[in-house]
C-alpha cells in the first residue's frame, strides 16, 4: 500500500491527481483480489482498475451504494480478523457496519491531525464540551457517537454534558439540561465546544434565548458542527441565521462556528474553510452525477454526491453514493485560499412524498399505507 | 381530523361518533335523498371558483408536476355539462323488458378507502358516490394533508343538506374495531390502492358487503418498424414520459419495440433519447430528491444483485440529461425508474401476448405508433391479453369525459338496478 502511504503523508489540501488516482487504482486491486463479490460487481461493470490512468479515469470507476452497506455485510478482510466496526446512525431506518483495519485507522488518523490542525482545533486548555449526541456506552457502536467523542480529545475534558442520554434502554434528548450546563459553563473562564447534530445546537441556542439566559461563552470557545440535521431537515435554517444567533446568544462570531461533514461509508473530514465552504481534501474526490443517469456533471450543478477515498482495505468503500445531493464548485471561487473544489450539500434524496399509483411501484417504494 | 354531519371534530371523538355511525347513516338512507340537480349545480360552483382562482391556495399545497394543467382538466370536468354527461355515460342504460319495470337507485351507504397515493382522490370517491345518491363514508388516508376535508367542507357550505351525506374519519387502518364500525354501516367497501392495500381490506371485510377494488395499474407503448417517420406521435410519447414522471398508472413503463431482435431495442433508444431529451429540456426535473433517490434505489438493486451472484445485467443504458432509454433484453413489463427514466425492449408482436399476460389484472393503457396493420394487429393482441384502454401517445394519462374507469363504468358501481314486476 505504499500509494495510499503517499497519499495520505500529503497536506490537507494538496492536489496531487497522480498520487491519488495511483492509491485508489492500488486500493481497488487490493479489493478486487481478496473480496469476490466486489471483484464480480466490477467484473459485471467490464471495469479493471488497469482503466485507472488520470484524474478523469475516476469517472469509470464503479460506485456503490451507501445502502448496500446498511443492507449486506461486504467485508474484504476475513470479518473476525478486523479490529474495529463501526455502525452508521442508520437514520433511514437500516443501519449498517463498516470495518476499519489498522493501517486504514492510521491513515484517518493522520488525516485529522493534519485537517484539525490547519482548522487550530487542537488545544491545551481545559475545556467544558457539550456534546449534541449521543452519550457513549457499550451497547453505541454508532460513528456519530465515537466520532462526537473522540472531538472531546482535541482539548482536555473538564466536563462532558451530553445531549442524548439513554434512559430505560432508549435515548432521550434533555436540552433543558444541556441549557442549564452551559449556564453554569458561561459563568466559569474556561472555553467551551459545543459538538454534534446541529439541529440539537440551533434547538438549544433557540431555547436560551427564550429562556433569556445569559450564556455568552468564554473566549476561545468553538461550536463544532457534524452529522447534519437528520430527521430535523424542515426545520433547517441557513448558515447565516445559524451564525446570527450564536452571535447573538452565545456571543460567538462564526469563525469559531466549524462545520464538518463525513460519513461511517466515508471516512473522510470534510471541514469548511473560514468561508465556511467544505473543500474537498487531498485525500478524496468528490464526483457529483445526474440524479437520472447517473452521469458526471459538471461544477454547479445538483446532483448526487459521490465519495472517492482509498483510505480502507477492509471494506471496499473506495467509491461510494450515500443519500446525499450536493454540488460542487471551482475551489478559486470561494477565495479562502484554499484551491481544491468545495462541496455544498443541499439535502438529502427522498421518496416519502411520492405519489403513485402505477403497479409495481411497492417494490421500489414500499406499498402506500391506507 | 373527522367531518360528521358538517361539523368538525377532534379524532377524540372517534368512538362516540362511529357508535352512532350506523344509525344516523340509516336514518338518512330512509328519509332523505339527494337533489342531483341541485349537487351538479354546487359541484360547478366549485368548479367555476376552481377557475377563478378561489382555491389557489388550497390547490397550491398539492406538490406534484404539471399541477396547473390537472387544476384546469379537473375543473373542467366538473363543470355542469360534464358532469351531466358523465353521469348519464357511465350509469347503466336500461332496457324495456315485457314483464319488469327497472329503475335505477344508490347503492346505499358506500364506505371509502383511498390510500394516500393520489392528492385529492379522497374527495373525487366521495362525489362519486354522491352523484350516486349515496351515503358516503370516508376513512382518510394516513398521508391525507387535511385537503380532502377542506374540499368536501366547501361542498357542504354550498348545499348544506350534503352534510347528512357525508362522514369521515381520521382513523389509522391498524384501529380494526373502527374499521368494521365504518364497514358495518356501509352496503359497499371501495378501496384505492396497491395490492397491499386491497388485500388488507379484503381481509377485514365483512363477507356480506361486496368490495369494489381500483387497484395499480401499469401502462406501456408498443412501436412498430416504422417509427422514424412518425415523430410527431414520439414526441408525443416522450412529453407524456416526461410531464407524468411515471407515476400515474397510465403513464408508460416500457416501451416494445416490434421486433425479435435485441439490439433493435438499442437502435431506438439512440434514436428517440434526442426527443425524449427535448420534452425534459422544456419541462425541466422538478423533484430532484425523489428522482435521485428512485434511481440509488435502483442502483442499489443491481449492485446486491451483482454482489449476490445473479448474471451480469445485460441492460444497456442510453443516458440524456435529466432522462434515460435503458435497453433490455428481459421482456417482463416492469414498472421503469420513473421520472423520465424509461425501459425499452424488443418484443415482436408473436410475443406479446403471452408477455402480457404475466400482468393480466395489471393492464392499463397502451399506445401504439405504427402503420395501420400493425395498429389493429396490436390492439387485437393487447385487448386480448387484458388492456382496457388505448390512446394516442400524448394522451396516455388524458382523462376523457365520460370514459370507464380500468374497464368499467365507475358509476355503474355506485347504483343498483331495481326490478319491479308490471
């Protein structure tokens, strides 16, 4: 693997399409000599990783489903002998377990060090977390939640205060608690990071400012912002509203506001820049594709979003599709510096609200309650 | 949300309500009946606000494509002449007989159940039975989004005696015990929907109250050799693909091309995704999370099916922008991926017969484009096979005054003929 070796030795955001199109074609071979089912599905596309040659090439490279996950195990490693699986937050109702061999651990962990060091997430100082998730325990394997507490390690824990706790086996969220937690937080002069859902945070900001507490936060306090808005997307606000009123209840500018986005399919940090934009870093590819004909699009466009990282020989997510539309634009047009394009997620795919009545269609759909 | 005799009510009231159900639903049956003339006269009152923009705001939280054109066609067909027309087409005609007297009456009390797969289906069942003379029943569909009873509220504030007329309930299927008290009450049980939903009904049915079933249908084009001189009639089919999305139980799923060799399917597929391309550029993807996520349902679909051993998919996709031909070789028809996404096959007219009839009990509309031997062998074959409808291609999903519904008179349902002895 010395390809994704190379690769993942690179800065966050340098471009270097040789170096990556040559770890994804060496990750792909890997795949398809230890992993029958994904040597016949690419097999069935008439692809070999021989087609591999450019940046473009990357097109051609057959891509699955993020459900197909939720929905089979396809391990390329013998599954007894991987170290650690992790299961995605299954918010459409399946969930499903991805695993993480060592050396694919240590590239992601590179790979943070590398993109919260240039976000300067990374502290000395002791700090109160107020997470917007999940409370870990033995029976959560899910990423969102190892992922929300392993971001408390970015400076040292002076008190944890969880969003979701599990009561009588199911998990409640108590934001009349996190409330009155960051009452008690705002008062002390240690900095404070909020981490997590950030439907749960704009909730809880709301609630403050009913409640008209006074909860401007120490200096060098940061919202960290993953996992999206879930189950809550009519609820969303826009970034500006959000920032508005973190300015205006916590006394936070945005710049202290990050943004992230990834996936269990697709263990890759994505981290807005100080435009607030997601560029995508050296160690992926974005590709967005016609939500008909699944074909490229070009900058700009809406489409679905499809992820590119040769980080993982245990599971063959080299290329995935999770259920997410976004488009993606020049990275010189967000003016951050930074020069690698930048994703904009826009939603996420959904079937609910369709109405049919063409026979056949329970098969895609499920069948239409009375 | 429940609507009982005009008034609303809290869903609290669902047990107090259907306990009396049957007896008020009885007591209307004996003394009172319905002034179809003066239901026509209230029914084009709405449609003359419908046209008058009255009820934008209402209309305007149906979100489907086209909107404005169903609005338009919906008001038309509600208008007086129409509906008199329609009435009088899909009632049975009756004939003098030497020693019977035959006449016509409502069935009674009807009982609707209209899964939530059609905006404002709810409603149209109901006028139907109303224009019957019937008692109506109405259990609201899970999705219902409060239209149906704001529509049949307009209704009853224009004739107010409807109200006797009309009940219905906001009661999840799951409640059985309510679902026999509505069913108890009725003479006859009309379900919309899937199979699901049709079977479930029929499962809880009590035996002696028949159930009229308007289930999914699927629909399809058959063209013949000549098709490059018939573009006109294509682009005709490809607006329909297009503006329908598919999802209508007339819109078409594949479309067979009138030959025995596969890769014929490919030669028309190059030749009318240019046209089919066209009818997307001027009505433009609307949905983009819907259509996205039939088509990751789809993919995901073939990549278990790969990773799961079955044969290498043979389809061969012909991909435009916003829109798709796939060619395949499998000539089952199947709904397509919907939302301009369309399956073509090559099936020689020999075959097609025995293809259809792997969905006898499913067949809706067809259309054909071809020379006029071709068309009248087609139609032989296709109302033979079970198809009930044949249209232009443009008018795949047209709803034309007084036409029968999956083969029958709608209406004709909602009436019993009475016979009295001279």
């Amino acid at each position: 693997m010395k390809f994704r070796r190379a690769l993942f030795r690179k800065k966050p955001y340098d471009k270097d399409d040789e170096a990556f199109v040559s770890a994804v074609r060496e990750m792909t071979e890997y795949h398809i000599k230890h992993n029958k089912k994904y040597a016949k599905l690419l097999s069935d596309a008439d692809f070999s990783p021989d087609t591999l040659k450019c940046a473009e090439d990357l097109k051609k490279l057959p891509f699955i489903p993020t459900l197909v996950f939720k929905r089979n195990e396809l391990f390329t490693i013998d599954k007894r002998k991987i170290p650690v699986k992790v299961t995605s937050s299954g918010t459409g109702g399946s969930a499903g377990v991805i695993g993480f061999e060592l050396s694919g651990l240590f590239c992601a962990f590179k790979m943070v060090l590398k993109i919260f060091s240039f976000r300067n997430l990374f502290s000395p100082r002791l700090t109160n977390y107020v997470v917007f998730g999940y409370k870990p325990d033995k029976n959560n394997k899910t990423a969102v939640s190892k992922t929300a507490f392993g971001t408390t390690l970015f400076a040292p824990a002076l008190h944890r205060t969880y969003a979701l706790t599990r009561k009588d086996g199911k998990y409640e969220v108590d934001l009349d608690a996190v409330c009155r937690a960051i009452e008690k937080y705002a008062k002390q002069k240690h900095p404070v990071r909020f981490m997590g859902f950030p439907s749960y945070t704009y909730f809880t900001m709301k609630l403050l400012e009913e409640k008209k507490t006074d909860a401007k936060l120490p200096k060098g306090s940061k919202i960290i912002l993953a996992g999206g808005w879930k189950q809550y997307y009519k609820e969303q606000v826009d970034k500006k509203e959000f920032y508005d009123t973190a300015k205006r209840v916590l006394g936070m500018d945005d710049e202290n506001v990050i943004e992230f986005y990834g996936a269990v399919e697709h263990p890759v940090s994505y981290c807005d820049c100080k435009n607030h934009n997601l560029h995508v870093p050296a160690y992926s590819r974005v590709i967005i594709r016609d939500v008909t004909t699944l074909e490229p699009l070009p900058y700009g466009q809406i489409g679905l979003v499809e992820l590119i990282t040769p980080m993982i020989k245990a599971t063959p997510i080299t290329a995935v599709m999770p259920d997410d539309l976004g488009v993606l634009y020049p990275g010189e047009t967000c003016g951050c510096g930074i020069n690698t394009p930048y994703l904009k997620i826009i939603g996420r795919v959904g079937l609910k609200d369709v109405k049919t009545c063409a026979a056949g269609a329970s098969q895609l759909l499920g069948d239409v309650k009375l | 949300m429940i609507l009982y005799k005009g008034k609303i009510y809290g869903t609290e009231k669902t047990v107090d309500l259907l306990e009396k159900l049957k007896n008020d639903v009885d007591e209307t049956l004996l003394n009172k009946s319905i002034d179809t003339e003066r239901l026509i006269a209230a029914v084009d009152e709405i449609s003359n606000r419908i046209s008058k923009g009255a009820y934008d705001k209402l209309i305007n939280e149906i979100d489907v494509d086209g909107l404005d054109e169903y609005v338009a066609a919906a008001a038309q067909m509600l208008h007086s002449d129409n509906l008199r027309l329609n009435i009088k087409a899909q009632t049975p005609h009756l004939t003098e007989l030497p020693d019977i007297n035959s006449y016509i009456a409502p069935v009674g009390a009807l009982f609707h159940i209209a899964a939530g797969n059609v905006d404002v289906l709810p409603a149209y069942s109901v006028l139907s039975g109303l224009v019957c003379g019937n008692v109506n029943i109405l259990k609201l569909p899970s999705q219902d989004n409060g239209i149906t009873v704001k529509i049949l509220s307009e209704l009853i504030k224009i004739m107010p005696e409807l109200s006797d007329f009309i009940y219905v309930f906001d009661t999840p299927s799951s409640d059985l015990p309510s679902m026999l008290k509505m069913a108890e009450a009725a003479d006859k049980i009309i379900v919309w929907g899937g199979d699901g939903a049709v079977a479930a009904v029929r499962r809880f049915a009590p035996p002696q109250i028949p159930v009229v079933s308007w289930g999914h249908k699927i629909s399809f084009a058959c063209i013949g050799s000549d098709y490059e001189k018939r573009a006109d009639e294509l682009y005709g089919l490809a607006e329909h693909i297009i503006k329908t999305s598919q999802l209508l139980c007339s819109s078409c799923q594949r479309i067979y091309i009138n030959s025995g060799k596969p890769e014929d399917a490919d030669g028309f597929c190059r030749f009318f995704l240019p046209i089919l391309q066209k009818a997307r550029d001027k009505y433009p993807l609307k949905d983009l999370g819907a259509a996205a996520e039939a088509t990751l349902l789809d993919l995901t679909a073939e990549t278990e099916g790969s990773i799961g051993g079955k044969p290498k998919n043979t389809a061969r996709k012909y991909a435009g922008k916003g829109c798709s031909l796939t060619a395949k070789d499998e000539k089952t028809l199947e709904i397509s991926g919907f939302f301009g996404s369309c399956d073509v096959t090559s099936c020689s007219l020999n075959e097609l017969f025995n293809v259809l009839r792997e969905k006898k009990g499913y067949l809706q509309t067809a259309t054909v484009i071809a020379d006029e031997k071709t068309r009248a062998e087609f139609e032989n074959i296709a109302v033979r096979a079970g198809v009930c409808r044949i249209t232009n291609p443009a008018d795949m999903s047209r709803a034309f005054l007084g036409e029968a519904h999956d083969g029958q008179f709608e209406l004709s349902n909602y009436v019993r003929i009475i016979n009295k002895e001279v």
